[in-house]
C-alpha cells in the first residue's frame, strides 16, 4: 500500500522507510482487517460477528 517507486537505471524499487506515517498507518489498516476477519470466522453467530 505504501508508494513505490522504480528506478530503472538502477533497477530497485524504493520504499518508503518503515517508520513513515504512511506505513505506521498501512500496517494498522493490516492489523485491523485480520483482526476483524478472525472475529468474524470464529463467532458463534451472524449477530456475534458484527
């Protein structure tokens, strides 16, 4: 999710640094979506899951 960038001439791709708001934030987005997914698949009910 973070920009990257290609170079071509030297043929790397270039991210951000790994503490970088936009990454701090990415990582969370992350943490939270497969947080939520397993609350979801190991709820007892619809209604447990929402």
């Amino acid at each position: 999710m973070a920009n990257t960038t290609f170079n071509w001439a030297m043929g790397m791709v270039k991210t951000p640094p790994a503490d970088s708001e936009e990454s701090i934030i990415a990582a969370n987005i992350k943490t939270m979506m497969a947080n939520e997914e397993a609350r979801i698949y190991l709820a007892n009910s619809e209604e447990e899951a929402r």
